[in-house]
C-alpha cells in the first residue's frame, strides 16, 4: 500500500505510529473513512446490487461507498446510489451508524426511496433488483455490515443504539 | 501541507485530482474525517473546555477531535472528553451529525453525562467549566459547530434531519 521509502515511526510531538516517508518527510496520516449507503425499499422490497468489481465480485450488496471530500453524507448517499444503481433517491433519515473499528470505517447508511422510476447498473454493477424479504440471498451478500442494515430496516427500530450487531462495535441510528 | 515534491495531478484511472509525490508515485488520497464529542450536561449546565492550543486558542468549545483508526465513534468521544476535560463520561445517544463539506469534516455530536463526578484541564485545555444555558460566553465560541450542538442540545430536539442549521448543510440527529 506504501511505497518501500515509507516506513512506520512515531512522528515528533506524537504517539502513534505513522507511516513516514525516509526521503522527504511525508506523514501519510491514516484516519477512518467515512462509507455512505442506503437501504432503498420500494413495495416492503429491497434494492440490491450485484457488484461487478472486487472486493466480493458477483456478491449482492447495498449501494454504498466512501464519502468524498466536500460531499456531505447527503450528497454522497445520493451519488453512490447514482453510480452504482442508476437510482435517484429520496433520503428518510439515518437508519443506522456502525463504526467498524477493525478496518477503520465508519459507515453511515440512510433510509431511502426512489424518487423517480427507474433503476438500472451502472458501471459498478453487473446486475441491480427489488427483493422480497423472503428472497433476499443472504449467502450472497457481499459485506456483514449490508446484512445489518438490512435488519435493522426490517426490524423497523427508531433507534439501534445499545443494541448493536454482536459482530460490531455498533452505534446509534433512528 | 505536502513537500514541494508533490502536485495535484489526476491518477490514471481515477477521475479527481489528488495530490501525488513526483519522486515516487506515492498518491495521497484525502477523504473526509471524522469529529467526534459531546455536550455533556449537569444539573442543566454544559461542559465547556477555553482552548490551550491554536486553532481558536483561549475560545470555549465542546471537548471534541478526530475520530482515530482503531476506534469506534463512541470511544472516540470518550478518549476525547478525557484528553480535554479529564472526565468520564456516559454517552446518551447520537445528538447531532453535521457534514462541513468546505473543510471536509463530518461531525458526530453525542448527548453524554459525567459517568463519574470530576474534571479537570487536560494539556490541549486551558480551564474547563460548567456553565448555565444564560452564562454561556457565545462570542468567545471557538467553532460554530460547537454553537450549532448546544443550541440542539438546549432544544432538546429528537431529530434535527431537515432543520439544519443555516450555515451548515447538516444532517440527522436524534
């Protein structure tokens, strides 16, 4: 991930390791990214799409990805549900916050309709569809975290606080 | 921010401009960070920390800072309450989520409450203190996030998705 010039060491003045560049100093400071999504839910289905890039190529997941700098999370739940499902959306608030500590994500995932007809795959996709509940492949689904939003909207709960999947470090929705 | 050995340049295959180390291609990808604190109230008084350091050094503001890798939002929140205010805290839920897409920020705000009685300056604080919603020093703010949260915080408001406040393109709250 870093080029061979960089190497771990704790930076003057800090206390955690970083990765340092023995050429020109860099500091390629590392913090947590912020993932947006949505659960887009039309007629009590689900819409899933089946991705067509790796990690988990073929597997089936929410529309989700990284916030970009100068999106807000709004605006980067909009454009991934864009990019990857052809869908134009209309956001009914958070649905659930889950902090995945281990892989340094914090994801962020809204409650979510179409606001036009229409969906379709966009480049990152091979295929995109409504499921029924009963028809939703949960061997197929492509992150843990897609699976716990999907439960948490089924659940229907304001609030998911204190109540966090047990393989999370789970946070607040409503 | 970066050597001189870096310039904004537009990785193959990418669509946005990064900044990109000339000597050895190292691409450094920036995305949005994560701020996590709290309003952390007693007896109707909100906890408040005067700033020892720059930005804003000697201004008030909430105890609060950058989310780091390996950690959840939540103890996030604590480590900072601790590191600014010596005090620890019980979280009570999501308050506020405001996205500051201008300096690539998104802030999650918690309601919290002193989990044990005592606080102190920690190093980055030069006093901290309980104050009354009418002692409040509001032109000695540090940020206008931290006004944004006591205001929700003071109108107790269970969701502020949709009613954010003017100068910021704010988010969910609960």
């Amino acid at each position: 991930m870093y080029p061979a010039n960089f190497s771990p060491q704790i930076p003057d003045g800090e206390d955690r390791t970083r990765q340092v560049c023995g050429q020109c100093g860099f500091i390629a400071y590392e913090n947590p990214k912020i993932v947006v999504g949505s659960v887009i839910a039309q007629d009590g289905k689900v819409l899933l799409c089946r991705r067509a890039i790796e990690p988990r190529r073929g597997y089936w997941t929410l529309p989700a990805g990284y916030l970009e700098l100068g999106e807000t999370v709004e605006e980067g739940a909009l454009r991934e549900a864009w990019e990857e499902a052809r869908a134009k959306l209309e956001l009914d608030g958070i649905l659930a916050i889950y902090s995945i500590a281990r892989i340094g994500q914090v994801q962020i995932i809204y409650r979510a309709r179409l606001a036009e007809p229409g969906f379709a795959a966009g480049p990152e996709s091979l295929e995109v569809r409504f499921f029924a509940w009963g028809d939703i492949p949960w061997d197929e689904i492509a992150f843990p975290s897609a699976r716990w939003a999907l439960k948490a909207w089924s659940e229907g709960s304001p609030l998911i606080a204190g109540n966090p999947p047990q393989d999370a470090r789970g946070t607040a929705g409503l």
